[in-house]
C-alpha cells in the first residue's frame, strides 16, 4: 500500500486527520504487545502532572513493544537501511492531554547506537542504545547500565477476527505525548488499524529495575 493510500484510509480514525503536511514516515513491523494492568499510584509517579493517565474501566495499563523499526526517514528524505531499520523496545502508558488520547513513553531503547543519536536529535524522544538480538521466535535485550533485560521466545497464533473494547484501547493511539526540558511536545500519529493476532509464549522474562512495581505480574494481555 502506497503512503497516499494509507493517508486516505480514515474512517478508523479516532478524530479528524491533521490539515498540515506528514513529517516523518516509519514502520513498525513484527511487534509484540505486553500489557499491564498497574497500579495508579506507582504510575503517577513517572508521568508528568500536566498529562492525564488514560484509564479503561477505571484501570491505567502500560505495554511493552519490541519491534523492528523500519524504513524511517524524513518526508523529503528516502531510508537509509543502517540508519532506519533496527530493533527498538518502548515501555509506554496511555494518557489525555488537548481532547485527545494517546500515549506516553516511560522508555525507549534501540539496537543501532547512530539511529539513536539521530533518533533523539530529531525527534528530542529519550532514545537510548540497548544490545537487542532478534530472530524469528526470540526477542533479547540487555543493557548493562541499567540493568535492564527481555528474554522472549514466541509462537505467533491465529488472527484475531473479532477486536474487544480493549484490544482497540490498546493499540489504537494517534497521539504521542513527550516531556522535553522545556515542554511537552504533542504528535499526531496516523496508521492502518493494527491486524492483531493471538501469541503464545515459550519464555518471558522482564526485567526493567525502575518500573519493577508495574511489571512484576505476569502481562494481563497479549499482541501480535
């Protein structure tokens, strides 16, 4: 599907497309969703008070996403592979801010040290390098600073032919919010509604020290 075609599919869409020019082009291929149901307090620490944690039924979540980032580049720009393909991990949560919902990242780490760089110089997103591996069935990160770890081994199931109010709340966003040093900066996002389907794992082990009180149940929910 051409970016016009995906431009011109709308009807999914939460709000109206943005009237001003599209920016910066990505894929995000291959990805795995691990959902937390979390406790609000322990979040309210980590999100700034100007941004309101989006709650579904009254609960706050935040996901795991590792992926394989691809083809990113500027409008006016083509994809340079070394650079706009590697393997990123985000830990985000759901918030409100302008009459709108969309997500915030509580951490974002990439497989490339130069895509990083360029990554947090463009977009002032808190990109931080990670050793990542990834295969068909094993997704593994590990950065020694921060002790932080994901040790996945997976078999992707079947498609998902009916979405709940939940799967849609959960990966349905069209808006990034981010806190800088001197703001928080607002992005529209748009996108293809996500084919989802079901996953089944053979190892799962997360370790991110700073978010141990969010994540140290099992996931409440899955996606492929």
């Amino acid at each position: 599907m051409t970016i016009q075609e995906i431009l011109n599919t709308t009807k999914h869409r939460p709000w109206k497309m943005p009237t001003n020019q599209w920016k910066f082009y990505q894929e995000w291929n291959n990805a795995i969703f691990l959902h937390y149901q979390v406790n609000l307090n322990e979040l309210e620490k980590l999100v700034p008070e100007e941004l309101e944690i989006d709650l579904f039924e009254g609960k706050p979540w935040i996901s795991v996403v590792a992926f394989t980032m691809e083809k990113i580049r500027p409008k006016n720009l083509p994809y340079f592979s070394p650079i706009s393909n590697f393997d990123e991990i985000n830990i985000r949560t759901y918030v409100k801010s302008n009459h709108k919902s969309g997500v915030y990242f509580l951490s974002i780490e990439a497989g490339n040290k130069i895509s990083c760089k360029v990554a947090k110089r463009l977009s002032e997103l808190p990109y931080r390098f990670s050793e990542i591996k990834r295969t068909d069935k094993k997704y593994e990160s590990l950065n020694l600073g921060l002790n932080d770890k994901l040790n996945i081994e997976y078999t992707i199931g079947k498609q998902l032919t009916v979405k709940t109010e939940l799967d849609k709340w959960l990966t349905e966003r069209y808006a990034l919010f981010q806190d800088t040093e001197k703001s928080i900066n607002e992005f529209d996002i748009h996108h293809l509604e996500w084919p989802i389907n079901e996953i089944e794992f053979q190892q799962l082990e997360i370790n991110y020290p700073r978010f141990e009180k969010l994540t140290k149940e099992k996931p409440s929910k899955f996606h492929y």
